[in-house]
C-alpha cells in the first residue's frame, strides 16, 4: 500500500538523478497519451468496421476543424501548466492557489465561447474544404456533438496539466484510463448494438471526456498539503490570469496555425477523394501513436524545467534536457521500427479493404525518420516553454508550416502532375510533413543552444 501510495505523490523534479525523474514522469504520461489517442482511435475503428469507409473518412476530415477551434483550450492548459511547475518548485503556495483558481474559471470562460461559436460555425468551413457531399452531413454531426460537450475536453486538459505541474502524472493517467475504458464501451454500445452511426462515438467520447474531467477535479481538491482551492480564488485577478493567457498564447497560436495548415492541405487531400481521405485518416491515428513519445518527453520537460526554473537550478536543466532528449530520441526509433515492421498488420485494424491498406503503408513509410527528428524538436521546446519562453517554439512552429509545409505540398503536387496524376502525386502531402518536420528539429536545436529561454523565468 505504501509503494502504491508513493507512485500518486507529486513528483519534485529538483531533487534526484534527472533522467530517473524524467522518466519516472515521463513513464505514467505516455501511457496515458496512448490512452488519450486511443480516443480517437477506437472512434475510427469502430467506424471503419461497422459504418463503412466513408465514415471512417469523415471522422477524420472533421480532425482539423475540431483542432483549430480548440485551440484556446490548448493555451490555457500550456500556461496553467508553467505557471503551476515553478510557484511549485519556488514553494509559493498562496500564487500557486490563485493560479489554479483562476485557470479553472477562464476554462469555463473559454467553453462557452467554444461552444457557441464553434456550433455555428463548422458547417461553413465543411463546406469551404470542398468537403466531399457523401461524408459532410457525418462530418458536422460529429463535429456538434464534439463542440457542444466540450466542457469535459476542456476541463480535464486544464486540469490534467495543473496535476502534471504540480508532479502529479500518475492521477491523470490513472482517472484517463478509466474514461477511455468507458469510452470503448460506449462506442461499441451506441454504434454496434444501437446504430447511431458517427454521432454515437462523437457521444461517447463526451461522455467519457466529463467522468475524466470530474475525476481531475476531485484529485485536486484533495491536493490540500500544496495549495488552497477557495471560492475567493475563482475570482480572476488581471494579475495572474494575464501571465497565464500571455504564457499560453503562443502555445495556442502554435496550434491554431497548425491546424490552419491542416486545413489549408486537408483541401488538397481532399482532391485526391474518398480513398486517400481514409488513408489519411487511418495514418494520422497510427501517428497519434508513434508521436506519444515525442509529446509525453516534450510535457515532462516543460514540467521539470519549471520546476527548476523555479529553483533557479539552471545548470540542472540543462543536464535533464540533454538526458532527456537523447532518451526521447531513442524510444522514438524503436518504435517507429516496430511501425515500420508491423505497419499492414496495424493499417489493417481500421478497414478490410486491401487497396487501403497497402496505400496507408506506403505514405505511413514516408514519415519514419522525422519521428526520431520530432523527438528532439518536443523535448527542447519543452524546455524552452517550462522556463517562460513560448515565444520561440511559435516562431519555429509558423516557419516550419507556412514556410514549409504548406508550400513544398502545393509545390510537389504541381510539379508531379500527368495525364495518369492530374491533381499531382499523393506523397506530397507526407513529404511536406517529414520536411518540416527535419527543419523544425535544426530550428529548435540553433534556438536553444542560443540560450535566451533562460531569461523568461516567471
């Protein structure tokens, strides 16, 4: 009982070897990142198997304008989560209490905006996709459903990264996989033995999303040895709610302009029709897999070089960043062998048809090395965004898309255009990824060794 007991406390990341902390966190998250993608995952699946393929596609089209609309959920969650790793590691216990208080109460700010504007808002990007008419009517079903309860999706990606700032990764990856357990069920039971279609997975992953969040909650409450959840702190103050929306900004302005990108390719996806709609589709869930390293490494580095930031213990974190990242870089190779190795098993768990499966393999085989490339561009961009500076890695981020991405897909299928490709070859769009994904890694590595992210501590 006392083992068990140690693995729930929150972890000072201070104190100790630092690659035995960054693992020790590191470990819980990823599991429950894998949990978290498995969302999605089981969504397509259950789709792909008992709706049909266009389903599945349009499940996946939907991805995009789902991302970009919560993209405010995204800030908030960066800049809680900074913000909470150094009060912690400076022992500031009453900014700390704050803090919290009012992350909690900009989420809820931030839900009932989401769920008004987004509401009205994805039929009209649907159609500005050129959204095939055989999958739209799915898409905005989805999407509403999705929109209108994003209160649990944004509540436990709040809360859940105020539990990983505080040390504490093994809670939000125990109450996650409990949701997602419900998550599996439900889809089955709405959409197998109910036929409700792509609305019935949209349903259950509200539901599950809710119990997760409220299980969050529930944990933090409890947090009471360090810091104060009173009524008096739900009262934003400029003060604190600023540095956290400052702090955030750039993370969600990262991610609306990757979105924005997915979008602006999901277009030229889209030309290419139903088939490599759902191959896409099918590549980006076994992506979600094969980046869960990458994002766990890149969170667990924010937190410890907060922590440390806090403490003013700067040579510590550089030595945890170089541990860190040689260790991200590794676990991303072996896996995205395994990928490679398993890649028409693991395509085929989405759809029976052969056409689709080896079409999935052959794109998914395009972006093996820049998994290892990512490894290094999360792991130093959680360093630089757990010491204040969330700036940089949203520069890096509008280079390597706009700069990048976007151009060189356009580019290749301009170039590559025939009588037998008249919309050019569909590899552009996974060689663009892989492009921007080597160069954001070079980018990232030049910005931090500059050093400058050391003198953003808040």
């Amino acid at each position: 009982m006392e083992m068990l007991k140690k693995f729930f406390e929150p972890v000072d990341m201070t104190e100790g070897s630092p690659w035995r902390k960054i693992v020790f966190f590191t470990v819980p998250m990823l599991i429950g990142n894998i949990a978290q993608q498995l969302y999605n995952t089981v969504d397509s699946v259950v789709v792909g198997n008992y709706v049909g393929d266009n389903a599945l596609a349009a499940v996946g089209s939907a991805g995009p304008i789902l991302n970009l609309l919560l993209v405010l959920f995204v800030g908030i969650s960066v800049g809680a989560g900074i913000i909470v790793s150094q009060y912690f590691g400076a022992k500031e216990r009453e900014k700390l209490s704050i803090t919290i208080g009012n992350c909690i109460t900009l989420t809820a700010i931030a839900t009932v905006f989401v769920m008004v504007v987004a509401s009205l808002v994805s039929r009209p990007l649907l159609e500005l996709l050129d959204t095939p008419e055989s999958i739209i009517d799915w898409c905005q079903s989805y999407l509403l459903i999705l929109f209108i309860g994003s209160a649990g999706l944004a509540f436990y990606n709040i809360l859940s990264g105020i539990l990983r700032g505080l040390g504490d990764s093994m809670a939000a990856l125990a109450y996650l996989l409990v949701s997602t357990v419900i998550n599996i069920v439900l889809d089955l039971l709405f959409v197998a033995k109910m036929d409700m279609g792509v609305s019935g997975v949209a349903l259950a992953t509200v539901i599950a999303q809710l119990i997760s969040a409220l299980l969050c909650f529930l944990r933090l409450r409890r947090m009471v040895e360090l810091f104060d959840m009173k009524p008096a702190y739900l009262k934003l103050q400029k003060q604190h709610a600023l540095k956290v929306i400052q702090l955030g900004l750039p993370s969600g302005i990262t991610q609306a302009i990757f979105s924005m990108a997915m979008i602006v390719v999901q277009s030229l996806t889209n030309s290419f029709g139903e088939m490599f709609i759902a191959a896409n589709v099918i590549i980006m869930r076994v992506d979600g897999f094969a980046m869960m390293p990458n994002f766990s490494f890149g969170t667990a580095m924010t937190t410890y070089a907060g922590q440390n930031v806090g403490a003013r213990m700067y040579d510590r974190v550089e030595k945890g960043a170089k541990q860190g990242t040689f260790i991200a870089m590794g676990v991303s190779a072996i896996l995205t062998s395994l990928i490679l190795i398993f890649g028409k098993s693991l395509m085929g768990i989405f759809t029976k048809t052969p056409e689709l499966v080896d079409l999935s393999r052959d794109m998914m085989g395009i972006l093996a090395v820049g998994y290892i490339a990512m490894a290094v561009t999360q792991s130093l961009s959680g360093v630089m965004r757990g010491a204040g500076d969330t700036v940089t890695p949203m520069w890096i981020s509008i280079i390597t898309t706009i700069l990048i991405r976007v151009p060189v897909a356009y580019g290749i299928a301009w170039l590559t255009r025939s009588a037998e490709y008249p919309g050019g070859r569909q590899e552009c769009i996974f060689i663009s990824l892989l492009s921007s994904w080597v160069a954001g890694a070079l980018i990232t590595f030049f910005f931090y060794k500059r050093g400058k992210w050391k003198e953003k501590a808040v």
